[in-house]
C-alpha cells in the first residue's frame, strides 16, 4: 500500500514539473514582448 502511495505522489509531482516549463516560458515571452514594445516607442 505504501509503495502504490508513494508512487502516486510521485506521478503528482512530475505533472506539477512540467507544469512549471510552461509557465517560466510564457513568462519569459510576456517580458521580450514588453521589452521589445518598449524600445518601439521609445524609438519614435
């Protein structure tokens, strides 16, 4: 019982880990896309 447990958590825990790519990447984008708005207007 324990061990099926244990392996549960573990399945758990590797979906949250892959959750967590997705979330820095799109992040990380929202950050360029702003950046990159920001120096458009600050050029004209």
């Amino acid at each position: 019982m324990r061990i099926i447990e244990l392996r549960h958590n573990q399945t758990r825990t590797n979906k949250m880990l892959n959750i967590v790519p997705v979330f820095i990447g799109v992040y990380y984008s929202f950050l360029y896309l702003l950046f990159y708005f920001l120096i458009i207007f600050s050029i004209k």
